[in-house]
C-alpha cells in the first residue's frame, strides 16, 4: 500500500502468514518498536518505510502510517471468506496484566 500526502510518503506491506519479521523505518522510534512488537507477537510480517514531515512533529507520520496499515490489513485479509476466529487471552506485561476478549 503506497499513501502519498503534502507531510508524508509511506510505502506499507503486510503477510498474515509470515514469521513475525518486521522492517520498520517511520523515523520514529517508538512507533518502530511498537510495530515491530505487533509484528513480532502477532507472527504477522510487517514492512512501512515512511518519510514524514518530522522537523514539525510526529502528528502526521503517526496518523499517516497508521491509515496505510489499515489499509493493507484490509487488503491482505480480501474478502474474508471462511475467517471464523474468535479467542481471549492474558499477557503479563512489566507491571501490568493485559487482557484481550
């Protein structure tokens, strides 16, 4: 998925069935390690280079990479014939227990 905007130029894949690797370049390094953790903990393979008008603030980048993924999980996931999941889980974090429904 390629998004294009005044502030921002992002290029984003993703492979639901990858390995969890992930090739992250946003210019900002928490947004890389955040995505780069959903890469890794979800297995899904998650490549954004991103180049964003970043001398003004992190506001665009974020906002701009966040609409490309979205748009290429909507992509990757097609027309979502015969998906049926549904789960729960608990995840310890450092000082925190995490829980999804």
């Amino acid at each position: 998925e390629k998004r294009e905007t005044k502030e921002t130029s992002i290029e984003a894949r993703v492979m639901l069935d990858g390995t969890g690797k992930a090739d992250i370049a946003t210019g900002i390094g928490f947004l890389d390690h955040m995505l780069s953790a959903l890469a890794k903990h979800s297995r899904f393979d998650i490549f954004v280079r991103c180049k964003g008008d970043l001398y003004i603030d992190d506001h665009h980048t974020t906002e701009d990479v966040g609409l490309a993924l979205g748009t290429a999980f909507d992509n990757a996931l097609g027309n979502r014939s015969g998906i049926a999941r549904f789960g729960s889980a608990f995840c310890p974090l450092d000082e925190a227990l995490s829980r999804a429904v």
